[in-house]
C-alpha cells in the first residue's frame, strides 16, 4: 500500500509533467512559435525560466502538502492511541 505522502508526490509529479507538455503544447499550437516536440525538449530562455519556477513551486506545495498530510497521519495515530489508553484505564476504575 502507498502512503498517502506519496500519492501526493506522485500526483505532483505527474502535474508538473502534464503542466511542461500543455506549455509546449500552447506555444505550439496556439502562439504558433515552432514544431511541438522542439519545444518539449529545446526550451528557450525565457521559457526555461518560467517552467523551472512553474515546476519549482508546483513541487514545493506538493513537498509542503505531503509533509503536512504526514504530520496529519502522524497525530492521529498518537490520537488513537490515547483514547485506546484512556478507554483501558477507565475499564479498571
């Protein structure tokens, strides 16, 4: 079974690849500013800056995201356990 941390890092992942390919696509098809597969690969400049803080934030929230559903996980098993703590002692009183 995968974690959920690592569901969200794959579904990012996965969006970062589907956000590079709809860039290439859109200056591609619709701004008309080359073939689409030289603009998958060979990245101007300009666009290179934009996709790398394009695929740097999506990761960064995806990374934050993950850390925080972790966490989630994490204080609600020592939440478990300590209602199964105070259930046990409450049984011998």
């Amino acid at each position: 079974m995968v974690k959920e941390e690592h569901k969200i890092l794959i579904i990012t992942v996965t969006g970062i690849v589907f956000l590079w390919v709809a860039d290439a696509a859109f200056d591609s098809f619709l701004a008309h500013e080359g073939p689409f597969f030289q603009l998958l690969t060979n990245v101007t400049s300009h666009d290179t800056f934009l996709r790398l803080m394009m695929v740097m934030s999506f990761f960064l929230f995806g990374f934050v995201l993950s850390r925080i559903v972790a966490n989630r996980n994490r204080s609600e098993a020592v939440l478990k356990h300590h209602a199964a703590a105070i259930e046990t002692s409450m049984d011998g009183i």
